[in-house]
C-alpha cells in the first residue's frame, strides 16, 4: 500500500509546486494521522484509500494555511517590488479556496464531498470510490459531475 500512497500523494503534488512539502512527508504525515485515529478499522483497499485521500486533502490545505499565515508575516511586513503574488503563493490561495469550497459542499452534500475527496484528492476511479462509498459506479458519476459544477459555481464566486 506504500507504493499506492506514494503514487496517490505525486498525483496531487504534481497539480501544485511546494518547496517544503514532498511525496514522502505527505505520505508519512498522511499515515501519521490516519494512525492517530484510534478504532478505525479498514473494511478494504478503496476504504483505506479514500480515507487517506481524506487526510492527503486536510494535510495540503492546512499546508496551505500555514503558508498564507507566514506570508502575511504574524505582523512583520515584507517589503516587496513585485505586487504580483509567486506561483506557489497563487497555487497556496487556490488550494484554500478549493478547501472553503468543499467544506461548503460538504455542509450541502457530504457524499459529493466524500466523492470528490476519492477522485480529486485520492485518484481513484469510479468503480474504485463506488466501492469505498457502497454507491454505483452510475451515481459516482452523476456525483462527480454534480459536485464539479457546485465546485465551480462557489470557485466562480
């Protein structure tokens, strides 16, 4: 399962550049918290991955976090030429906006935002999230579709 986690982890470091944060330390940081949860029992392969997916998702957006907290600096002002931000610093606010957007789409639906947690942020396929969410591969499509467009109406705003 290492190897899956690992491919699962470049696939979403790929989308996004980030100097700090590697395939291997969100991997390790993903199953770090996925081992703090006490009584958690994986039912199969596509439960484990969309649960690690999950945790992928929060570990990236609380990285993100992180970074948009130091760029403002906790009230040390940096003095720049360029207003313009940097790539990653544009990459760090979008991956917030995704994280306020789906926390919203959870609040609507939370089984659209478990399916886009499985295909966005675990890379898994429609039988692979049918599988770990006990639905059709027909309704995870219908989902995935429905919850793109809710993504991107909130994303749009």
């Amino acid at each position: 399962m290492y190897e899956e986690l690992r491919a699962v982890a470049r696939r979403q470091l790929g989308r996004r550049q980030s100097q700090t944060l590697d395939t291997a330390g969100l991997v390790h940081e993903a199953y770090i918290r996925m081992v703090d949860v006490s009584g958690i029992s994986f039912e199969d392969r596509a439960h484990f991955l969309s649960y690690a997916g999950s945790a992928m998702r929060t570990i990236l957006i609380d990285h993100a976090r992180r970074r948009a907290a130091a760029k403002r600096g906790g009230g040390v002002r940096e003095a720049t030429f360029d207003e313009e931000m940097t790539p990653a610093e544009k990459q760090a606010e979008q991956l917030l906006s995704i994280g306020d957007a789906l926390d919203e789409l959870e609040q609507m639906s939370p089984r659209l935002a478990r399916v886009v947690e499985c295909r966005f942020f675990a890379g898994m396929t429609d039988p692979e999230t049918a599988a770990a969410l006990g639905v059709s591969d027909r309704t995870v499509r219908r989902d995935w579709t429905k919850a793109r467009a809710c993504l991107h109406t909130a994303l749009a705003e």
